[in-house]
C-alpha cells in the first residue's frame, strides 16, 4: 500500500490502495519528530491493507498540515481485520 | 525551486499535470493489480520502498545531473543504523527528512511495530528509488528496474509493501 502526496498522479497510475495526505511533497508521514502523527498514518495505511476488498481505494485522510492534534493508535483495533465482505 | 512544492495545493497543481502525462503510461487495459493480505498481519512480513532518494552513504548516490533522472535503485539492509542513511534527491525539499528520517522512511516505527507484535516480521532489506524519472531511464524503471525488484520482493517472501513517495 502506499502513501499519497500527489492524489491525481496516483490515480493516474492505478495504485492498488492508497492513503492520501494534502501535505507539503517530501512529507508523507508528515513533520519531524511527530512520533505521533508518523504512526498515525502508518496505522490508517495498515487499517487500509487489511480491510480494502477492491483495487484503486484512494483513502483521504483529511488531515490538515500542522493543525491537527495526534494520539498513539489503537494497534489493537489490526488485529483479526478482516477486507470487507470476508467471512470472519 | 522546489520549496514551492512545500505548499500543499501547488503540490497538488503538479500532481494533475503530472497524472496527464502519466496516464499515457499505463499500459494494458487500465485495470489495477490487486492482491488480498491472505494472513493476519501479526504473522505477515513487510517491506520499505521509498521513491525519495534514500540510500546508505557508502553506496553511489542518484545522478542528478541526468535531466531525466536515474532509474537505478539502492539496497537498505533491514539493521541499518539512521545514521548510516542519507538522501539525494534535488527535486523536492528534504530537509524536514534530513532532520527525522521517518518523515520519509519510517524503518523505526516498523521496528517498534514488529516488537509490539502488530506486523510478523521485516524483510531483511528494504528499496529506495529516486522518484524523478523521466524519458529515456522511465523506460529503464519499467523494463528493468521495477522487474528486478519486484522478484526480489518475491525472494524475500514478503505479504506487503509500504510505499512513501517524495
């Protein structure tokens, strides 16, 4: 899965699943030493791997540049996930 | 020049026109490659791959002298030490990067990930790219290039990859 600082090119390019972010380029975890907000949009993407049942999802994320305020995810909230339409 | 691109909605303005010549590219029916995570993540093993020109100091850095880029791409053993890593890409501004390397590759959150025991394990290297490729080294990446690592990706048996762009 990727992360996406560009929503129109990776669109154009088909990617399997992607979390968006409208964040400055070079940013795609977003701000230094934001060990929080790094680990924000890893979990966002991992939630995205484990449950998109179709190719192409493009998650926004929503976030805004330096205006959010961020807390350590729920990991646990991964486990047993399951795409949707799966038979649990 | 490319501080510019530090400002969300010109980022995004280059995006659509990049995603118009881009689209000429995908070859085929158009139609996305897509494979379901068949485990738990707790038992799947994962991969790094990063297009922002990050790669270890001891290796030859991307050629930015070539106005259509460089499609090589460098190896990132799984144990490296962040300051082992260094990145050359002039096309975007990676200072915030230079300063925490997680803005870009977050190896230790993926570390601190496997010991929680919220991913099964890393492969024992990880890719970087440098994501400015045009032209004739395009045609590189797409022939040679992205094949190669990719049966790499296989070798490595790993269930996903985690790609961050510049």
């Amino acid at each position: 899965m990727s992360v996406s600082l560009a929503r129109d090119l990776t669109e154009a390019v088909g990617t399997p699943r992607a979390v968006f972010v409208k964040w400055p380029l070079g940013h795609p975890l977003g701000e230094p030493h934001a060990p929080l907000q790094q680990r924000t949009v890893i979990f966002r993407a991992l939630h995205l791997l484990v449950t998109a049942s179709q190719p192409g999802v493009i998650e926004d994320l929503g976030f805004r540049w330096r205006r959010e305020t961020y807390t350590e995810p729920d990991w646990s909230k991964l486990e047993g996930t399951k795409q949707e339409g799966t038979k649990q | 020049m490319n501080r510019i691109y530090a400002i969300p909605s010109v980022a995004q303005l280059w995006a659509s026109r990049a995603a118009q010549r881009s689209a000429a590219l995908v070859a085929g029916d158009g139609s996305i490659p897509f494979t379901r995570l068949h485990k738990p993540l707790s038992a799947a093993r994962g991969i790094l791959i990063t297009t922002g020109g990050v790669h270890l100091k001891t290796q030859p850095p991307f050629d930015m002298e070539n106005s259509d880029g460089d499609a090589s791409y460098r190896e990132i053993p799984d144990n490296v030490a962040p300051d082992e890593i260094t990145i050359t890409h002039k096309y975007y501004d990676h200072r915030d990067a230079d300063a925490d390397l997680n803005v870009i590759f977050p190896l230790a959150h993926f570390h601190d990930l496997v010991r929680q025991g919220v991913i099964g394990s890393l492969a024992s290297r990880h890719f970087g790219f440098m994501g400015h490729i045009e032209g004739e080294q395009l045609a590189i990446l797409m022939k040679y290039s992205a094949p190669e690592v990719a049966a790499k990706l296989r070798a490595e048996g790993v269930d996903f990859a985690f790609l961050t762009p510049a």
